[in-house]
C-alpha cells in the first residue's frame, strides 16, 4: 500500500544552482546530488526533488513547509540569512511576519527564488 510507502516532495526551479544555494547553505537541508534534471535533498526522512523547469509559474499557495519546534528562533535564523518573510494584508502577523492560529500555532510565510511560497509552522 502507499500509504506506507517513504514520501517524495517535489518543487520547480529554473535555475538548479541558485536552488542548492539556497534549499542547501540558506535553509540548511542536506544536499544530496545535483543532476541535469534535479537537486536532490534530505529534509528529515523526506527526500526533496527539486526539479529543473524552462519556466514557472508561482502558484499563490505555499507547496512546501516544515513543522519546527522553535518559530522565532528559525525565522530569526532564516532572516540573518537573507530570507524575507511574506506579509499579508489582514493576517495580523507580529513584527516577524509571524501569524497566530485560532488554535495557538504559529506560521510564518517566504519565498524561494523561484517565488515558491514555503512555510514553517510551530504547532500548538
């Protein structure tokens, strides 16, 4: 049955070096091959494809995200880095773009170079 089978994640990019930079030295997932086609990464048991496309449309939803144990502390660690949060209007995110839940977790939103939305989120 699939359902337990080990889970593959893909997202596009046109640029496969811009995206080791940045899924490798910036978010810190273990680089584990770069091929004409695809990055490949760890992210816990999850492989991670990052698959080379000609062009790319950015859906307006997030395609990726991790569950951290630390929020502000990943977030903080991330915008030392270079990343920049996604502030949406309405969201009421505190001063590091950090949105609270109704039931008390925390999201925060960015964007890969491609303009893939990724998300981190602290479950309460």
């Amino acid at each position: 049955m699939v359902i337990a089978m080990d889970l593959i994640a893909f997202a596009p990019a046109t640029d496969l070096a811009r995206a080791v930079e940045f899924y490798g030295s910036v978010l810190g997932l273990a680089h584990e091959e770069t091929t004409p086609f695809a990055a490949v990464f760890r992210a816990g048991p999850v492989m991670l494809r990052v698959t080379k496309v000609d062009s790319l449309l950015p859906q307006p939803f997030t395609v990726l995200g991790w569950s951290v144990p630390d929020i502000r502390a990943t977030v903080t660690a991330f915008a030392d880095r270079g990343v920049a949060f996604t502030r949406y209007d309405g969201m009421g995110q505190d001063s590091l773009g950090i949105w609270t839940t109704p039931d008390g977790s925390h999201v925060a939103w960015f964007r890969d170079p491609d303009g893939n939305t990724l998300s981190l989120t602290q479950f309460a």
